[in-house]
C-alpha cells in the first residue's frame, strides 16, 4: 500500500489519505452462468489494482493510472460523469452508480491507480477496477456500504453507464474473495458459501488473445438465452434442472438459442457437482468437469478460440493436470488448470513450448493461490 501513496503523492504533490487494493478473479467452473440466474465457483488471485485518493476542495474528480501512463490525468466534474471513451469512465461510471444508490459525492477528489492484472485477459481487470474504486470512496466518504453492496454498484457501473451487461460473478468474488477457498456463489440469490481449494496448484495460462470483441458478441450471448427463456416461459434458465430441460428444450424454436440455453443448464449442474467434488477431496471428478465445461463453451456456447482450446486440451494432457478449461467470458483471455502440486514446474514448461511451437507467442503463465478480496485504509 505504501507504494501507491508515494506515486499518488509525486502526481498530485500531497498526501493520499485513503489506500485501497481489490484483486482480480479466475472461475474455476460455472461460466455464463451467472446472469441466467445460476452458480458461479470463482476466487479472488494474488493479482489485482491498488489505488489511493484524496478529496479536493472544489467538484473535480481526476485519475491517474500508471498502467496508462499517455493517458496522463482525466478530469470530470461531479456535475459532468459522462463518458469519455477512456479507462477512467469505469471509476467515473462507480462514482455515478453510488449516487443513483443514494450516495452522491459531497466534493470532488483525486485518485491514482496502479495494477498487475493484465488487461483484456478475463481475469476482471475492469471489475478489479471498479471494486477497488468503491472501497476508497466508502473509507473517503464514510459511505455506510458492505462489501456486496460495493459489488452491486460496481456491476451497475458497467451496465447502466459502461454498457456491459455483466453478471454480479467478477465484482462478487473480487469483494469477497477468501485466503485458500473459492466461493460457491448462487448468482439468483446472491447466497454463497467458501469452499477451501486444499492440496492442489491453479495455474493461469494467459493465450495473449485480449477478448476485444467481448462485450458485443457477450450481449449477443445474453439476448439468446432472454429468448430461450420466453420460449420455456421460465424468468431465468437456470432455474430448471437438466430433466426439466431436456423435457422442454423443444420448446425453443431457434436452434442457436437451445444450445446456449442447454450450456447454461447443464454447467450450472457441473458446478453444483464440483463444488459437491471438491468438498469430498475428489479432485479428479472435478478436473473432469473443468474439461467438460470447457468442451460445452466451446461447442455449445461457441465463446472459446483457437487458441483457448489448444491450450485446455494441451493441458488435459498433461501428467499430473486434473483438468483445464478457458476462464471468464471467453473469445480470447485464459485458461485455468487444476494439478497437483509437483505438476506445477513440467506444466509451466510443457505449455509454454507447445504453444510457441504453434502459434509462435509465449503465453505467460501465473501460478495463483485463493486471495482475500478488497481492502481500503485511512493513513491520513
Ligand atoms: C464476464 C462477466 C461475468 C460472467 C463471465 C462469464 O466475466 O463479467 O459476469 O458472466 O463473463 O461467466
């Protein structure tokens, strides 16, 4: 935290007095499922964006970011949020979502932020961003919030001003992540238990592929399953088990739209089932979910690439890997993969040759253990 208050005090020539840090995420199993109405099992990572923040006397707001550094300072005015069409409209758009929750901003105020997420990469830089931008202003404004509610307005940041239709998945677990456990969340009804991870290493692999088109073609995903659900006459798809699926799947009359709908269903039970694995220690049951989830994004919710699926099922291969499969909303970004522990240092060197040799870039890889979630201080 030290470093952040020295860098924001060198931009903006005085003292931080509030320092926060909110981490990035990883899905180890339910992708897409969230906004239709079912479980997630994400964790917090080592990895993640600190900032520090100061009030100021008059109604600008200005932010500075080291990891994009030519932007140089962007200035808003409390009485002008409006989009930018840079990174800073995502703290901007949190600071507009706390007033349409009840907390207007008495003042303006500085803020600098720093992180090692790597952008674009599905490991929730964004939500990473707008979480931690929430814990400095709850501390800044004595904002009487709890963690989940700083994730809901993070969420409503990014739907109602970003445009982003995101689930509540990334900003929950970059909240309320846990040291060692992820958190089996039902994203319907926001109740969520930790599950601890035990004896076994996570290992990001990042493809180098950023998900630029993400955001169109995810709203495109999100529109689909609103049709199936007319079709089956149910307000959210993961409120039906497989057998009720499969009774009513006929009922969706675009073929599209039944194989994104049977992908919801069906990984919201591979959740269900993993974390039930997990629990009872069979990590080899729920690497063979982690692999079928990955085959169902890539077929049935078509949001893998090329170079996602070589790297999951490079990895499947591997002595030592319970399973892999991509993280996060997909079309580039990385995979996750579950091993043991004395995997690790082959895995590391096996993936990284076989993807040079394919597609000539060296993925970068990051071996994660389950963080805590965000973190904001007063030290003025
Ligand atoms: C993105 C969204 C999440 C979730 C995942 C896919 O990360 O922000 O809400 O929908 O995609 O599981």
């Amino acid at each position: 935290m030290n470093a952040i208050a020295v860098s924001f005090e060198n931009v903006f020539e005085k003292q931080p007095s509030v320092v926060g840090f909110a981490p990035g995420r990883v899905n180890l199993i339910g992708e897409h499922t969230d906004y239709n109405g079912g479980h997630v099992f994400p964790c917090a990572i080592q990895m993640g964006i600190a900032c520090a923040a100061a009030r100021r006397a008059d109604g600008k707001l200005r932010f500075v970011s080291e990891n994009f550094c030519s932007t140089g300072v962007v200035e808003y005015s409390l009485a002008d949020l409006s989009l930018q069409d840079v990174w800073a409209d995502y703290p901007a758009s949190v600071i507009r979502a706390f007033a349409a929750c009840g907390h207007p901003l008495e003042c303006g105020a500085d803020f600098y932020f720093s992180g090692d997420l790597p952008d674009g990469a599905g490991l929730s830089s964004s939500a990473a961003l707008e979480v931690v931008t929430g814990t400095v202003l709850k501390e800044l404004f004595s904002i009487p919030v709890m963690k989940q509610e700083i994730a809901m307005i993070g969420q409503l940041a990014e739907n109602r001003f970003i445009g982003v239709n995101c689930g509540i998945m990334d900003q929950f677990a970059s909240a309320m992540g846990k040291q060692g456990s992820a958190i089996l969340l039902n994203a319907g009804t926001l109740a969520y238990a930790y599950a601890p991870l035990g004896d076994s290493a996570l290992v990001i692999v990042n493809s180098m592929v950023k998900h630029s088109l993400a955001a169109s073609a995810y709203n495109d995903r999100r529109r689909e399953c609103e049709a199936a659900c007319s079709n089956l006459g149910v307000s959210a798809l993961c409120a039906l088990t497989v057998d009720e699926f499969e009774r009513r799947k006929h009922l969706i009359s675009d073929p599209v739209c039944r194989k994104r709908a049977k992908h919801a269903v069906y990984e919201n039970q591979r959740t269900l089932d993993g974390a039930a694995a997990l629990q009872r220690g069979d990590l080899t049951a729920f690497g063979a979910l982690m692999n079928a989830s990955h085959a169902s994004l890539r077929d049935d919710y078509e949001v893998s690439c090329a170079e996602l699926d070589f790297l999951a099922e490079t990895a499947q291969r591997i002595e030592g890997v319970y399973g892999s499969r991509m993280t996060g909303g997909g079309f580039g970004g990385c995979t996750v993969s579950l091993m043991e522990r004395a995997a690790v240092e082959g895995f590391v060197s096996a993936i990284q040759t076989a993807y040079c040799e394919r597609f000539g870039v060296t993925p970068e890889v990051y071996p994660i253990t389950a963080a805590d979630g965000a973190k904001g201080e007063r030290v003025l």
